[in-house]
C-alpha cells in the first residue's frame, strides 16, 4: 500500500498517510496537533494551504451557548466573539425584565391576576438572568483563553474589521476567503 504525504495545518510537517490520505498517527509528531479524530475527521493539508484551519458552522444562534465547553472549543475565535454578543444582548434584555418586574412589585397599582404570578415570574427571569450570565462567562472564558483578553464590546464593527483582517492576510487562499464571504453575508 501506497504511504501519501500530507502536511500538519499548524507546522506544515509531514504526516505520514495511507493510501486513502488518513494519517497513521492522532497527532503531528514535531507539534502534537491532532491531525485526526476519534470519529476519523482529518485534518491535514497539502502544499502549505492554511484553509483547514478555519472551519466554521453554518448559522450561529443562542442555542449554541447551551453547548458544552468541548463543543464550544471547535468553534472559530470570530464565531465565539458573535456568540457573546448574542448572549449578552440576550442576558441584558432578561434583565431589563427582571428590572420591570420588581417595579411592578413595588407599585400598587398592579392587577389581582398578576400579583399573583408575579412572585413567579420574578424567580423565573432572575433564574434566566443567571443561567445567561453563566453562558456569557464560559464563552469569555473560551475567547479569554485564546486572545488574552475579553472584548468589552462587540458590535458589527468589530465583527468586520476582524472578518477584514482576517481577509487581508489570506488573500492567496480562495477556500479560506469563500467561507469570509459566507460569514460576512450572514452575520453583516
């Protein structure tokens, strides 16, 4: 059988290959980054191309800051920054409820039917308050791990002087400015 030589993504060092292009090895023998999964996803490159790197999901929702934090840890730096945004625009809204709510307890003028359910209520949005907030820190934490810091404020500005830069230096790479595109079209 026939050995096929591929490069890691991250050092461009051959990675030994069988003949259908899988890697014999998990992980990069000079930089130990994996180069293949447990479910067999490969991640390789050939002639010094960049573009595995930056894969990306289709449409990012809030559903997506319910996921675990392996999950999240696949997810591009620039999706994670859209994320936060969402969660914290997300996390204010509920607050500004919760905010209104205790207004309406300390007026009286509020209706019998929903001073009765007001108790309730309150503990839910205070409940959904601190769950969004829970979200807005693991997804802080993911992007203060990979950047050093956290963005105090991201807005579409943000996103596409990052979605320029991130154009700029990959211009030679048609894969990596097509999946740009895609992310300017959607989010922008």
């Amino acid at each position: 059988m026939k050995s096929i030589k591929k490069q890691c993504p991250y050092c461009f060092n051959t990675v030994r290959c069988n003949s259908s292009g899988i890697p014999y090895d998990n992980e990069c023998h000079f930089c130990k980054a994996q180069v293949k999964d447990q479910k067999g996803n490969v991640f390789l490159t050939e002639n010094y191309n960049r573009s595995p790197l930056l894969r990306t999901h289709a449409v990012i929702d809030l559903q997506d800051a319910q996921k675990p934090v392996p999950e999240l840890r696949k997810y591009h730096t620039l999706e994670l920054m859209i994320l936060l945004n969402y969660v914290r625009a997300e996390r204010a809204r509920i607050y500004s409820l919760w905010e209104t709510f205790l207004k309406a307890k300390e007026s009286s003028d509020i209706p019998g039917e929903f001073a009765k359910v007001l108790p309730q209520e309150i503990k839910k949005v205070q409940s959904d308050y601190f769950k969004w907030k829970s979200h807005m820190n693991v997804l802080e934490n993911l992007l203060l791990e990979r950047l050093g810091y956290i963005p105090e404020r991201i807005d579409m500005e943000f996103i596409m002087n990052q979605l320029e830069l991130m154009k700029s230096s990959s211009k030679d790479d048609p894969e990596i400015e097509k999946v740009l595109n895609s992310l300017t079209a959607i989010y922008c």
